[in-house]
C-alpha cells in the first residue's frame, strides 16, 4: 500500500506542470483499478495500512474523482488563479482521503479522516465563489469537529481498556448498557454528521453552493463517503447497541430522506438541488447500515460509488452552465435545450443516474438497500417507496425546468460544449453504467 501512497506524494513534485498532474491521476487510477484483489478479507498489509474490498473501491474513487476534479478546473490554469497552490492542496486533499481508506487503526483512522477538512476548507476559501465563503468554512470547520471531539475521547479509551486500537482486535470492555449506549453514540456521531444525516446536515448546502467546482466534486464524489466508510469500521464494535439503535438510524434516514426530498422540489438553485439530493440518498445508505446485513452493506458501498460518480457529474455540469450563464438559478438558467442542444443529453443520462434508473450502479445499490430495509421491517415498505418515487420527482423537476421553457432574453450566442467537457461528463457516466456489470465488486 505504501507504493500507492508514495505515488500520491511524488505527484507534489510536478504541481508546476498542470498536464503532469493531470496525466499523473489517470495513470494512478488506472494502475490502481487493474490492481486486483485476491480472496483473502486484507491485502497489501505493512506498516499499519492495508485493504480490504470496501477500501480498494473507495480508494479508486478516490484516484478517478480527483482526476475528473483537475480536468474539469482548467478555468483556474486559464486564468492563473493560483494554480500551482490549487493542485497541491488537491494532491494533499487526495493523500488524506488514501491514507483514510487504507489505515488499518482507529487513531491513524482519526487523524486521516480530520486531515481531509483542511484541504477542503481551503479550496472553499481559496476558490470559492461569494464572500460568504469565509462563513461557510468556519460554520462547516465547527460542525464537524463539534461531532468529532467525542470520537476522538472513544477512541483514547478504547485504548485506555483494551490496549489496542487496531481494526479487528479492539475490544470494549463489559459495562452497563446505558454507559455503551452513551459510547456508541459518541463513536458514530461523527460519522452521521461527515454523512450527512438528517437534522444536522445543514453544513452541506451551504458548503456546495459557496464551494468551486472542484470543492464540490470531491465533496459529493469522496468525503461523504468518509461518514459511511467509519460507519462500516467502528459500528462492529458495538453491534448490540448498534442492533438496539438501529430502530432510530433507519427512521431518521427515511423520514428524513422524504423531507429533505420536498426541500428539493422547492429549490431554484442547481447545486443546492444536487447538495440536499446528497442527502437524501445518504439517508438511504444510513438505513442499509444499520440493519447489519449482508444486502444493506453491499447495497451501501454501491450507492456511495454511484451516488459519488452521478453527483459529482451533475456538479460538473451545473459548473458549465454557471461559466456561461453566470447564473445557478433555476429561474434564469431556463431553456438550455434552445442554446446549448448537445449538453442536454448529458443532463437526461446523469439526472436519469440521480434518480436511480437501468443500467445505473446507483439502481443496483437501491434495491440491495430497500430489499434490507422491508425484510428488516415490513412497515418500511412505505416510507421506502415515497423515497423512491420523489428522488425520481426532484431529479425530472431538475431536468425539465432547466431545459425546457423560454430562456432568458438577455442571452445570445453560447458554446455548447468543448471537447474536454465532454470527455469529463463521459468520464462520469461510463463507470456509472459500467459498474452494473460487475456487481460482485461490491459485495463484499
């Protein structure tokens, strides 16, 4: 594994060249991707890093975002804007998020996991688009470290009992069940904040809409991921209170997805849109976590890959129609089927992903994650199909409003697509389609 980490540090030393790094991204994630696995649970072990399926997945989402992440910011090497900062904050950003995946100890898990926040608060700060981005990053910066905190205690006192905070062979100690209640609920907390879950997601929105392109990308495409990979870690360590909560996740995360979903239909910014749909799909991953089934971990891991490729496209897009119409509004961004013909396709085919349709990944992922939800509890069968159907409303309501309908009278000629744009939303939606075919590479 450390080769792979080295390869991520070695790329600090061609940030001069924009093309290099670039180049330096696709050769990672291809080299990465044909790194297979064998059968074993753990591979490439040495020096406290390791893998398993759920890490080797994420780890390579994490390679391919970042390199969509540099194709789709060429705006920043146009003009300048710092380039160089801007590709070594992206290449430390990619490190962290590598050395998260791939640690193989709770307190290394901690650090990696805190570490991603600051490259991400610079981005929002260095290339963000409204004054409003300093707010934004220090109402995101408490938010986390405010559900952080207590993790950080759980895991000192993990050590502290059982001399040990290695995945696997951590152990909490016998005590009353209200006392593991209250160390369970710190543990998790921020997990269900970095998901984010309903009731304290508002960071989320607020994040994305003052964030550049390339905040927004890798925030929806890799660091929500982060909440549902230490889900995956740290609720084995307490699975009987975990089975004993999982009444409340799976509330809050369908009941939530469902009011979050009607935030959605009244929403006339593009990118707070996709942001709140972020959360309603994390509300249905938070759901198969917490049933403790082999359907809801596999459904999960592939609706976190699907959700990271269809939404991080979607940004892309909206960033496109942004550059042009210097506008997010739904209000003013009307008509873009008229000027922009060829572009439409590509809103049909991701907004299409967003709302879970064949041959998705994302498709495949929901109906692991609703089979382990209704067999977990019949009930459920509601609020799962209310679910469903107004993902499909939010992302047809995305669609129409902005494609159809008169445009703007004050636009004139516009450029429908470059070659790069394309390539980037092609990049987006060919993995997203592709997946499907090899489903057993989430079913870990």
């Amino acid at each position: 594994m450390l080769k792979f980490i080295l390869m991520v540090l070695l790329m600090t030393l061609v940030v001069d060249s924009w093309l290099a790094v670039q180049v330096s991204l696709f050769v990672a994630s291809f080299v990465f991707g044909v790194y297979s696995l064998n059968g074993f649970s753990f591979s490439c072990l040495g020096l406290g890093f390791g893998l398993d399926y759920i890490g080797y997945i994420l780890i390579l989402l994490s390679f391919w975002i970042m390199a969509l992440v540099v194709s789709s910011s060429q705006k920043v090497e146009n003009f300048k804007d710092f380039d160089k900062v801007f590709l070594l904050v992206n290449v430390f950003l990619l490190l962290s998020l590598v050395l998260t995946f791939s640690c193989l100890d709770y307190l290394m898990f901690y650090v990696s996991f805190e570490s991603s926040l600051i490259p991400t608060m610079i981005l929002i700060l260095g290339w963000g688009y409204q004054p409003e981005r300093l707010q934004t990053s220090v109402y995101m910066l408490f938010y986390i470290l405010f559900g952080s905190l207590p993790l950080l205690i759980s895991i000192l006192s993990l050590y502290s009992s059982g001399g040990s905070v290695t995945f696997g062979l951590s152990l909490v100690p016998d005590c009353s069940a209200s006392l593991l209640g209250v160390w369970y609920v710190c543990s998790i907390m921020a997990f269900i904040v970095k998901l984010p879950v309903y009731l304290v997601h508002l960071w989320l929105p607020k994040a994305h809409v003052e964030a550049p392109v390339a905040g927004s990308m890798i925030l929806a495409g890799v660091l929500l991921k982060l909440g549902g990979y230490g889900l995956v870690r740290v609720c084995p360590l307490f699975v009987h209170s975990a089975v004993t909560f999982s009444w409340l996740w799976v509330s809050v995360g369908l009941l939530g997805g469902i009011f979050v979903s009607f935030i959605c239909l009244r929403q006339t910014d593009i990118k707070a849109l996709i942001a709140y749909s972020s959360v309603a799909h994390m509300g249905l991953v938070l759901c198969g976590l917490s049933v403790f089934s082999w359907w809801g971990l596999s459904g999960a891991v592939s609706v976190m890959v699907g959700h990271g490729l269809c939404s991080s496209g979607l940004f892309c897009l909206a960033n496109m129609v942004y550059e042009r119409l210097g506008s997010r509004s739904l209000l003013v961004s009307k008509g873009l089927l008229n000027f922009m013909p060829t572009m439409a396709l590509w809103w049909f085919l991701l907004s299409t992903g967003n709302m879970a349709a064949p041959p998705t990944v994302n498709l495949l992922g929901e109906i692991s994650l609703i089979l382990s939800v209704v067999s977990w509890a019949l009930l459920a069968m509601l609020p799962v199909a209310l679910l469903s159907f107004l993902s499909a409303a939010y992302s047809l309501y995305m669609f129409s409003l902005s494609q159809h309908g008169k445009y703007f009278s004050a636009l004139f000629s516009c450029c429908s697509g470059k070659v790069r744009e394309y390539l980037v939303l092609m990049l987006h939606w060919l993995p997203l389609n592709i997946l499907v075919l090899k489903g057993s590479i989430m079913v870990c």
